[in-house]
C-alpha cells in the first residue's frame, strides 16, 4: 500500500524528489523500514516520523510569536 501511496499521490509532484517528505502517525512510524525501502525505490527522500504533530507545532509558534 505504500508504493501505492506514493504513486498516486507523490508522485504527480514533478519536484518531489528535490524535497524531503515527513510523515505523521503511527502507521508511519510502525511501519518506517517498509516506508524508507518504497521511498528510497522511486529515489525519493525521507524526512521526520513524528508519530504526533504537537511538539512541533508548539515549538513552531513559539518561535513565531518570539521572532
């Protein structure tokens, strides 16, 4: 279902490989070996697993309100 994903979903980016791609959720997170090795097929990056977005959505609009 990965391969899948990023076919039909990452794919239509014509930049795509040119960026890292970050995921959130568990599913990515448990299943981060199967994700790297599609990911890495179709020659494209992988970024952060966060299973949740909170801490860094915190930390983001902490900086944003002290800059």
């Amino acid at each position: 279902s990965f391969r899948e994903f990023v076919t039909r979903n990452l794919l239509l980016y014509p930049e795509i490989n040119q960026a890292a791609i970050h995921f959130t959720g568990s599913i990515a997170l448990y299943f981060e070996a199967q994700l790297r090795r599609v990911l890495e097929e179709k020659h494209l990056k992988l970024g952060n697993i966060v299973r949740t977005p909170m801490k860094g959505l915190i930390n983001y609009h902490n900086n944003k309100v002290n800059s």
